[in-house]
C-alpha cells in the first residue's frame, strides 16, 4: 500500500516539474542563443534566485550523510552544516553583484568563459585556459554526479521497492527530462518547488523532535551516553581539534561563490533583483535546513547501537514517522538529491557544449537552434554517461566522493574567479593557479590524512599564492619593459 502511494507521490511531482520545465522554456526563448538555455535568459528573481541556491547548496547530504556524522560524532556536526547558511548568505551579498555585473559586460555565459575573458593575454592561451577550466569541471563534477546517482538510486530504490540500478535509471531520466526541456531556468523553477518541500520535511523533522523531548533532555541524554557528544576533543571528519569545525564556514563561502553549479546562478539573476532581497529570503530557508542534523542526535539518544551510522536518518524515518508522512519526507529528501544532481550536470553540459566548442573550435557559428540542439544533446549524452559510469565503477564510499570533486574543483577554481576583483593579473596568472588547485587537491585529499575541508582549504591558499605571485612577475616585467623603453 505505502509503496503505491510513493509512486504516485513521484508521478504528480513528476508531471508538476515537468510543467515547471515547459513553463521555464518559454521564459528560456526570450533571449536567443545560448543565453536562454545556460543563463535562464537572466530572469531569476530574488525569491527564485534564492531557493535555487540554497536548494542545491543543501544536498541530500544534509538529510542523508549529516544526521549520520551527528549520530557518531555529536553536536559538532550541528555546528558545521549550520556554517553553509551564512556562507551561502555572505557569497551572495559579497561575490554576487561583481560576477554578475562583469559576465553581463562580457558576454561570458558561464565559469570557464568568464575566467577566460575577465584575463588579458593572447587568444590561444584564453582558449587553453578556457579548455582547461571546462576540463576540470567536466572531470570533477562527473565524479560529484556519478556518487549524486548512486545515493538516488539507494534511497530511492528503498522507496518505490525496486533494486536500486532501476531506481538510479529512473531518478536520473527524470532529471535529464526536465533540464533539457528549459536548461537553467528548468532547474531553478524546479529548484525553488524541491526547497518548499525540503522545508517541508525539515519542520517534521524537528517538530517530531521536539515534540517528544525537550532541548534540555536531549542534552541531558547524550552528556549521559556520552559527554564527548556535546563537548568533543576534535572536530570528528573536519579536523584534530573542535577549532578546525570553523573552516567550514570559509570552505562553504568558497564553495558557494565559485563552484561553477553554484555561481552560475549568480551570473543568471535578473538586473532588477536586489541582492539583500534574495539574502532575506535565503537566511531563514538555508537556517531551517541546518536543523536537519538533529535526527541524528535524536536517533543516537533512542537507537544508540547503530552499527552503520549512516542508517540514522532511515532508523528515524522508520521508527518515529507514521509510514504516510515518513513517504512523503522520503521524496522530500530526494528532492534534496535532484536539486544538486540536476544543477551538476546543466554545469558539464555547458562545459561540454559551450566552453569546449568554443576552445576548440573557436570559428563554429550556429544557429539559435542548432546550439539548442547541441546544448540539450550534452544533457542526454552526459546525464546517460554518469548512470553507466555509476554502474560499472567499483565500490565508493559517497562523501569521498562529494568532497574530491566539488573540492578540489573549488581550489582550482578560486583565484582566478574571486581573486581577479582584487588582484590585476593575466591569463598566465589564472592557468598557473588552476593548474596548481588541481593537482594539490588531488595530492591534499589523497595522500594526507587531513579533515574533509582541510584539503581543498591549503589548496585553494596554495592556488591564490601562485595567482598573486604570477600576477607580481608579470606587472615586475612589464614596469622594467616601461622603465628601459624610456
């Protein structure tokens, strides 16, 4: 009976985010050209503009990964996914407006073309840049979408009771369906339905919560099963010491305003849209989302055996919901999944469709409809090229994963996209420091035993000094060309 029900609930919300997408295409042909299909024609207001972020900001991480990290290592957890709501807040009144404003002045359509654009130096070595930045995104956001459809596919195939291959081939052919209908504009309209739903499942979740125990018997409860729950010695998978959870907050500031799924939706706000109204609209969202890792909590106090910590969010789903609300929270944090997988992969399909054909082929001329064409087909190939390298790569762990694509993707990418508003520097200054966040993220997070935001953090300060220090050479050689030509 439960399970006919879920698949109904996926069938309306189906066809209601299907209509969203058919809705969002009509705004998409507004502007011409790829405009439309990458930019959402630059029509996301500051109610969309902010649910669209904070929706693919908070992850079905937050539902699934987080209330297990709290169920094993305490309070620390709540206090690190809480940092990503003021993060994700500063990222836009700090980063939005200057991105915005400098893409629109060059035409730049997304974060491989503006980082090749917004630098001075000759057209060949832009085009490398250009191919580069589109590279690394395409490798390291495959890697992040690969481990999005695993976890869809094991929540989801729990859920709908089908095994889980069928459901990742289910969950994934919907998400390519809606994207490729209206691109970005899909997927924000799409974005901002998920997140009512996602703060739908955050109040029942805290509401059952509280409605059972208190804030004093929780804390009293965990001091007495174990007072390092509260007052730990170290930061769990964040650091040796409580201090290191607070480089979660400029990691989630990083995060936010350079991950190419994530800016691009800085580059796409409409003119009109005032930032301080999307930030007023983002705070108390994102704020009620950090609230999820509390399951995990309340799950250690009244399951406290757990083998497997990662099963607290399903141990509460099944012990403390009623089966018909603990259906609907299940699709509610699947929406959480599909809001970041869908932006994932309308970023590498850009990075497929625009930044490489314009790198590579750099005379092609096509039509509107032909780029329509092209862009909609990468979302097909690539959606198709993640589900089949989903089925046929070995075991993973997910959060491994999350964090070597997106991190290591944010540390090559920082400097020459936030750095370049403060720091005059070339092309040169901007392959060398992508170059240099790439490989030290990859050798951080691989070779040394470092908390998850630690690497991508010495990465992207690894990154921002080879940017500056090229950038001082560069302006040292050009003042002694200037002085020895007078």
């Amino acid at each position: 009976m439960i399970t006919s029900l879920n698949w109904v609930l996926l069938l309306v919300t189906v066809i209601i985010m299907v209509g969203l997408a058919l809705f969002s295409n009509r705004i998409m042909k507004t502007r011409k050209g790829e405009g439309g299909f990458l930019l959402a024609a630059n029509c996301l207001g500051p109610f969309i503009g902010a649910a669209t972020i904070v929706a693919t900001g908070f992850s079905g991480w937050g539902f699934m990964g987080s209330p297990g990290v709290a169920y094993k290592y305490g309070a620390i957890e709540l206090l690190g996914n809480f940092f990503f709501a003021p993060a994700m807040v500063f990222a836009v009144l700090f980063c939005a407006r200057f991105l915005h404003q400098k893409a629109q002045t060059m035409g730049s359509l997304t974060i491989p073309e503006y980082i090749a654009r917004s630098h001075q130096g000759p057209d060949s070595v832009k085009r490398l840049t250009q191919a580069f930045a589109a590279g690394i995104t395409i490798l390291l956001l495959m890697v992040f979408l690969v481990g999005q459809i695993k976890a869809l596919g094991l929540l989801a195939g729990q859920w709908l009771g089908i095994d889980n291959q069928s459901a990742s081939l289910l969950m994934v052919g919907i998400i390519i369906l809606y994207t490729s209908i209206g691109g970005l504009a899909a997927v924000a309209f799409t974005d901002a339905f998920m997140v009512i739903g996602m703060c739908i499942s955050a109040l029942i979740i805290v509401v059952t919560i509280f409605a059972d125990l208190s804030p004093s018997e929780i804390i009293t409860g965990l001091n007495a099963i174990d007072p390092h729950l509260l007052a730990p010695d170290n930061s769990g998978p964040y650091g040796s010491t409580p201090w290191h959870v607070f480089m979660v907050l400029p990691y989630a500031f990083i995060y936010s305003a350079t991950l190419p799924y994530m800016s691009v939706r800085f580059m796409a706000l409409a003119k009109t849209t005032k930032l301080h109204h999307v930030a007023a609209y983002m705070t108390p969202i994102a704020c009620l989302l950090s609230l999820v890792p509390l399951a995990g909590l309340y799950t250690r106090l009244k399951v406290p055996g757990l083998e497997n910590p990662d099963q607290a969010m399903p141990v509460f789903l099944a012990q403390f919901l009623s089966p018909s609300v603990s259906a609907v929270v299940t699709l509610f944090i699947l929406f959480a999944m599909k809001s970041t997988a869908n932006s994932v992969l309308h970023a590498i399909a850009g990075s497929v469709s625009h930044d490489l054909r314009q790198a590579i082929w750099p005379q092609c001329r096509l039509s509107d409809k032909s780029l329509l064409i092209l862009n909609r087909s990468s979302v097909w190939v690539l959606g198709a090229t993640g589900f089949f390298a989903m089925v046929y790569a070995p075991p993973f762990m997910l959060s491994m994963l999350a964090i070597l694509g997106s991190g290591t993707l944010m540390a090559a990418l920082v400097a020459p996209t936030l750095l370049a508003h403060f720091i005059p520097a070339n092309i040169y200054a901007a392959l060398s420091s992508m170059i240099v966040g790439f490989i030290t993220g990859f050798i951080f997070f691989l070779q040394f035993d470092l908390g998850w935001v630690e690497a991508p953090l010495y990465s992207s300060v690894l990154a921002c000094a080879t940017y500056w220090l090229v950038a001082k050479v560069f302006s040292y050689q050009e003042d002694t060309v200037s002085v020895s030509s007078h």
